[in-house]
C-alpha cells in the first residue's frame, strides 16, 4: 500500500516538474525578466605583455659545395650549415 501511495505522489507532482521550465520560457514570467536576473560574471581581463626591443636574431648560414663519393660515380653535392647569431 505504501507504494501506491509513493506512486501517487510522483504522478501528482509530474505536472509541477513539467510547468517550471515552461514557465522560465515564456516572457510574461516573473524569473524570465531581465531586473530578476543574476549579475553577469566579471569579463576576464587579459594580461598585458610588454615587448622589450632588442638585439635581433638572424640566422647566419656558409654554404658550400663537397664531393661525395657514391656506387654510381662520385657526386657534386651542396652543404649548408646554419646558427643563430645576434645582431
């Protein structure tokens, strides 16, 4: 017996659960205007990142041409070596 009157209960308050959003949709209701509404969250405000100029960087490069010796015949083949200088 206590479980139909458990069942009861909930049928007769589904209706409640169901009207509460619909009521938070429709203008006219008192939660959907805009003077009850909760404060907006701060906006984050962004750090600031301050640009020091320097000395620059480039990169230095020598470049050269080497004989490689292959199976097929020995080869004419171009070398480059590059670093980071500051300028």
């Amino acid at each position: 017996m206590p479980s139909k009157l458990i069942a009861a209960l909930i049928i007769a308050a589904l209706p409640l659960a169901v009207a509460a959003p619909a009521a938070a949709q429709n203008p006219a209701s008192p939660t959907a205007q805009p003077g009850f509404a909760s404060p907006p969250a701060p906006r984050h405000v962004r750090g600031r990142i301050t640009i020091h100029p320097g000395r620059l960087l480039y990169r230095r490069c020598v470049d050269w041409y080497e004989l490689q010796h292959r199976p097929s015949g020995t080869v004419l083949f171009p070398e480059m070596r590059c670093w980071w200088v500051r300028g």
